[in-house]
C-alpha cells in the first residue's frame, strides 16, 4: 500500500537518524544555567525574580505578559546570579536569568511519580489555563505558545487534533525516542488536548523510518476511542504544520490562514507529552529531549536536559570531545536549524537537536548562474517559484515579492537544498520575506 | 520610370504627410506648458542623480526648486554633491537667497578592523551585509560593528567608499564623497554618519557604536569605545560636545571645536581626527594626514609617513 504524503514539492535527504537506538538519559542540572526570557515566539517575558532570590524547580520566574507569550520556569533549584544578557541562538545578545544551583529541590506542587494519570478532572477552560501557566510552548521548533492554540475566536471550532510524530530532519530522534518511552504519557497527553479543544477525533503523523514507534503507538492506541496513528511516507517537510495537515486530512489551508481555519489544531508529541505532565502532574516545562549526534562522533545521544543548560554540557556528557574538521555546529534540525557560534548557547524550549556536522557535508559549494531549470519550483512545498523570489529579493523588489507569495514561504530549505548551481535561495528569501513582513506591518499601522 | 517603384514612393510619401500633419496639430493641441525655468535649474545641477535631496534625481530636485521660488522661499534645499556653491548659482537664477549650509561627508564609525577585532567564526553565505547582519552577530562577535561585506560600496554612486582588504573595514574617499547619503540608508547597523568637514578640514568623530558594556566589548574588539567618560572629562568646557550615554561616547559635530584635547585620552584609541592631536607622547599620539586619517589606516603606518 502506498502510504500518505502531502502533494506539492518536497525532498528526501539522507536520513541520518544515527541516534534512534541511544535511550534517552537524564542529564545531571549542570552547575549553572541561564535561561532566556525569549524561547518563545511573541514578546519576551517578564521577569519577577530578582538577584539573590532563592528559586527551586519549577519556581515561576518570568511571566509572559503579552497575548502571544510564555511563562518561564526555574529549571534548577538555587539563587538568581543576575539578570543580564546571554548570546542565544539567534547569535545576538538577549537577557536571561542565570541560576547558580545549589542541590535539586522541587516545588511542593509538583508531582514527580512516574504513576501514569489517565483521568482528566478539570474543565477545559481550566486545562487552557494550566497550559498557560506552566509555560508550555511548541516543542517541535518553532516554539508557539501552546496556549493561543486553544483560544478560539469567536465562531471558529475545531473537529481534529493532529498530532505531529513525523520528525522529518534529518539526524533529528528526540520526538522519535520520546515516542518509543513515553507513549502512554503521551497519549493521555492527548486526551487532555481533546477536551481543551473539545474534539473528538486525533491523528497521530510518523513517518515510516520509526517502525518501532509506529508499532507502539498503534499498539497502545488501539484501545482509546478516537486516536488514530497513520504511517506516512518519509518526506522533508512532512512535519510542517500545513504539510502535516494535508498529508493526514487533505485539506488545504489558505495562504494567511493558520490550521484552525480549516478545523485542525496541530501539536508536536513531546508537545503532548509537556501538556501531560502539566496538567496531571503539575509540572512547567522546564526539562525537554534534546539529540546529540554528529557523523564523526563515535557515540550519539538523547538526553533529557534541563532548560538553559549549555550546549557544551550535552558533549561532556557522552564524554566527547569536538570532532576535528567539524566546521559547524547546529541548535536544532539541520535544514531548519541555526549554527550556533559558541558551545555555551543555552538550550531553550525549542531546541530538539545538538548537530555536528563535518566540513565535507557543511560547506557551500561555489555559486553558479541560475539556468532556470525549475528544480526549486518542482520541490517548494508551499508552490512557490524561489528562483523569482530570490532575484527579487537581490534587487529589493519588494512589491514583487509580496504578490509571488514570499510571505507563504516556510523556509523549509527545499529550494536551496536541491540548487544545482547552489544559489543561496533561502538567504535572499528570507530576507525578502523579513522586509515584506514589515513593510505590511508599517501598512498595517497606518 | 518603372511603377514598381513609384506607386510605393507616391503611397508612403502620403502617408508621411498625413501622419506629419497629425503630430503637428496633436501636438499643438496636447502641448504641456512647463516652466522654462525647470530646465535652466537643471542645467546648473550636477546631473548625478543621486537622491541625497530627497527628491527623485536632479529633475525632481529642480522642479521642487522652482515650485519653492514661486512660494518665495528656498529655505531648506540643499545639493549635497552641488553643495554651496551650486545652490547659490540656482538662489541667484531664481533671484531668492538660499541656506548657506556647511560642507559635509561620510564617516566611517567602526575601528574593528581584522587585526583589532579578530575573525572568529568564518561565514560563508551570501556575501551582503543585510543577510549576514540578520543572520548573526558577524564574524568577529562585535553585534554593532561593521560586517565588512560592502553594502556601502556597491550602493555609492561616485566610487567614494571601498573597503580596505587589510583591515576589512570601508574607508570613505572624502575629496570623492558628496555626502549623499546612500551609504547611511543601506548600513545596516548605522554605522557610517554624515558628519560637518570642518573648519579648515578639522574634525574629530568616535569611530565606534557599540553600546554594550565596556568588558563585553572589549573581548571582541581592542579598539572599541568602551563608556569610561575621560573624553567627557577634558572636554573643554566652553565646548562640552562629548556626552558618555549607554558606555558610548559621541561627539556633537555642532558644538566640538577641534581642539584634539580628547584623542591621546582615549585608552583604546577609539577617537579619531583629521589633524594632528596636540599632546605627542600619548599613545594615540602622532598626526595623520587628513586622507590617512579618515582612511582610519594603522596608527604604525601613519608614524612612518611622519618619520619621513
């Protein structure tokens, strides 16, 4: 039988899943850790620690005060250092609360049984809040408060819950071991995401490179009404949120409009799985699986690590050192990911993988002359031409780009992936889309 | 003679006519009365079609200029490239008088050349200072620095800024620049100012924008300004045109006076001048000519030429 996939575009790189057999170990709270207050998408939060307070884990330490924002927890038990700036994955400065540790005690509320919690008491008002106020974000990248998702507008509703496990990057195992060793959690996680959605019908997404997860997450879902698992064929970017839906559901959804529109709420399994230990369990999300792996690294890894843990934490660990000729090193999936340019870039919520990727697979190779081939087009998911983008961009057309659909983009890296003559598609793309996006908001405030 | 070729000749040279007697009245009829006046101005404009006016090239310039003089007052144009003595010649034309306005140029405001601020990381994208400015810090972790990659240079149309390969920084021509200011518009970390030439060609500026913390600083770049306020300090009082705000120093170009007193007191070298600061044995010490200085070429180099 031929499995499901979306339609439009797509690539398959290698998949590289070098740490799918590593469990996943817990990582020690390193001595100390500085959390961001800008994880998130939307406004940064708020702090309300201040230096020399005493925090344990789980303790609240910035609010998200914005619509489109998350609270931040302490990951660590200890005393707030300062309050100061922190070279994050964006390579720029942004403030973050640093924690020296001092022993590992939790918040009294917090319930740290592993005894799993099947029935769901509150109301779906109060599970919305919950998730809100412990923080709970996208845990598949992009990091959307997880919160927004279930406020509906007026008049909108939703009758699907799908749910991401497809983890289409390369390298990229965290969600796939998260799967394998929590499946129970998440699927309860599940539920509680039904009733705050008040939908009857889920739909788990894996591609089918994870037999294993497949397997369980079938097994364990075939007695719980309305939870489905669909194997999907293994395509780059299936875990995209529009693609996800179109693979699984076959609706489409219009350009500038977001899932709910066609009746879809989309969510990340470890996604599920936060949502779980919040609700039931009382618990922020201030722990997440992260992967380290790398081709020249002789041993690879899941760890559950502690929010704003340095990344360099995660090689000592598996008692690695920096291979040499490693030319670049990447918080997240390697085609979505940013390179990082220090070992101490905290990890945040978003981060799913810790890449070292070799000079031989990292560099650029010499650009050429576009020979309009149409290779980009054939592979751009959102059907998109990156070929006219990129050359409008490069030449600031930027009302141009506004009606080839720049802002539709998802910055996959199709398009740059599959260049013959390696043109840096994505680069100009983005920043095209970068300035269309304000020049609509300039209009927008007028 | 053959017909073959006199009814072709007999056909078209009617058609000829008729079509010269069309555009005669449709353009009699369409005629666009426009000032003469618009013209002459342009003549007496340089004609590079810059935009440092404001208004869409040196047309656009001049029919604002004449839609002015009809108002009675000029005030508040200025021909950068032109500069005084252009717009004095358009004043006398229009028979208005014009702003006398101060002669200026571009400044380049960063010191983090490749032996200052060290590379630390090697970036291999798309070579634009936009792209690399959105993506990350730049290479040598300065978040405010120059990126070095010559968004400047290909935006400037009289071949007046070009980035030096040994410092990897951009170094404004001045006698070239005519302060257009194309290259300010493009910088993405707003770095190259338009700053007053000065009596006699003297002027000082901060070569530096970095607002971060004077430690933070100085770990990526040894020739940053780091807030300490000496410069603040011997500012003379009469003068007081350096203000430390967010551990950066500026200089008010309206206010400095060129004394020089602030450039040996820099620690880090951070302040630079066209002409030779007065105390000699401090380290930021022996002049420069002005070309050099605005080069921001290597104090090293500069001690040389005075040697010889």
């Amino acid at each position: 039988m031929k499995l499901k996939t979306f339609k439009l575009g797509g690539i398959h790189p290698p998949e590289n899943k070098l740490s799918a057999g590593a469990p996943i170990e817990i990582l020690p709270p390193p001595g100390e850790v500085n959390i961001p207050l800008s994880q998130h998408l939307g406004a940064p939060a708020v702090p309300v620690v201040k230096k020399g307070d005493k925090v344990k884990v789980g303790t609240l330490i910035a609010r998200g005060e914005a619509f489109i924002s998350a609270n931040i927890h302490a990951s660590v038990s200890g005393t707030v250092l300062k309050i100061d700036d922190v070279v994050d994955i964006s390579g720029y400065r942004r403030k973050a609360v640093f924690i020296k540790t001092e022993g590992d005690e939790w918040e009294d509320s917090i319930d740290k049984s592993e005894e799993l919690i099947s029935e769901i008491k509150p109301e779906p008002i109060r599970i919305v809040e919950k998730i809100k106020e412990m923080g709970i974000v996208g845990m598949g990248g992009a990091a959307f408060p997880t919160h927004v998702k279930y406020m509906f507008p007026e008049g909108k509703t939703a009758d699907t819950l799908v749910v991401n496990g497809v983890e289409c990057e390369p390298y990229l195992t965290a969600d796939h071991r998260v799967m394998l060793e929590k499946s129970d959690e998440i699927l309860s996680g599940i539920q509680v995401m039904k009733k705050a959605g008040k939908v009857d019908r889920a739909i788990i997404g894996i591609e089918a490179n994870k037999p294993d997860a497949i397997e369980m997450m079938t097994k364990k879902a075939e007695n719980i009404p309305g939870v489905e698992v669909v194997p999907l064929q293994v395509f780059y970017p299936q875990g995209a949120e529009k693609q996800l839906i179109k693979a699984l559901l076959n609706r489409e959804i219009p350009s500038g409009k977001l899932p709910l529109d066609v009746g879809c709420i989309t969510n990340n399994v470890a996604t599920a799985l936060a949502v779980y230990e919040a609700v039931q369990k009382n618990k922020p999300l201030v722990e997440r699986v992260v992967a380290i792996t790398g081709k020249k690294l002789s041993k690879t890894g899941n760890f559950k690590v502690r929010i704003g843990t340095p990344a360099g934490k995660l090689l000592e660990a598996l008692g690695e050192e920096i291979p040499a000729h490693t030319s670049k090193v990447i918080c997240g999936g390697p085609m979505m990911g940013k390179a990082v340019n220090s070992l101490e870039v905290p990890i945040t919520k978003g981060i799913s993988g810790f890449i070292l990727i070799d000079g031989s697979e990292a560099g650029r190779r010499e650009m050429e002359n576009c020979i309009r081939c149409g290779k980009c087009v054939y592979v751009c998911p959102m059907g998109l031409e990156p070929y006219l983008l990129e050359r409008l961009a490069e030449n600031k057309n930027y009302g141009g780009c506004e009606t080839s659909g720049i802002v539709d983009c998802i910055e996959c890296g199709s398009c740059s992936y599959t260049c013959p003559a390696s043109r840096p598609l994505l680069d100009y793309i983005r920043y095209g889309k970068a300035s269309v996006m304000r020049i609509m908001r300039e209009r927008r405030q007028k | 003679m053959n017909p073959l070729i006199l009814y072709p000749v007999f056909i078209l040279g009617i058609v000829a006519a008729g079509a010269a007697v069309t555009l005669f009245l449709v353009a009699k009829k369409f005629k666009v009365d426009e000032d003469p006046r618009i013209d002459e101005v342009l003549d007496l404009l340089p004609g590079a079609n810059c935009g440092g006016c404001g208004y869409p090239g040196c047309r656009g310039f001049s029919e604002a200029l004449v839609d002015a003089a009809d108002n009675g007052d000029l005030a508040g144009f200025m021909c950068p490239p032109g500069g005084s003595d252009t717009m004095s010649e358009v004043g006398r034309y229009l028979g208005l008088d014009v702003d006398e306005a101060e002669p200026t140029a571009a400044v380049v405001r960063c010191g983090g050349s490749r032996q200052k601020a060290p590379q630390q990381l090697h970036y291999d994208g798309p070579a634009k200072c936009a792209i690399s400015h959105a993506l990350f810090r730049g290479a040598n972790g300065c978040p405010l620095g120059c990126v070095g990659l010559g968004d400047c240079v290909d935006v400037c149309d009289f071949d007046a800024i070009h980035i030096n390969r040994e410092t990897g920084l951009p170094e404004v021509e001045t006698e070239k620049c005519v302060s257009c200011g194309a290259c300010v518009e493009v910088c993405p970390r707003e770095i190259i100012e338009i700053r007053p030439r000065g009596r006699k060609d003297r002027r000082v500026w901060v070569c530096c924008v970095n607002k971060e913390k004077g430690a933070v600083v100085r770990k990526n770049c040894k020739a940053a300004c780091i807030g300490c306020g000496k410069c603040e300090k011997v500012c003379p009082e009469k003068a007081g045109a350096i203000r430390v705000e967010n551990f950066l120093a500026y200089i008010d170009p309206e206010k400095c006076i060129a004394c020089g007193l602030c450039i040996p007191e820099c620690p880090t070298g951070a302040i630079l001048a066209t002409f030779q600061p007065p105390k000699k044995k401090s380290r930021a010490a022996p002049g420069k000519t002005a070309a050099e200085k605005v080069a921001g070429k290597k104090v090293e180099t500069a001690k040389e030429e005075v040697k010889q």
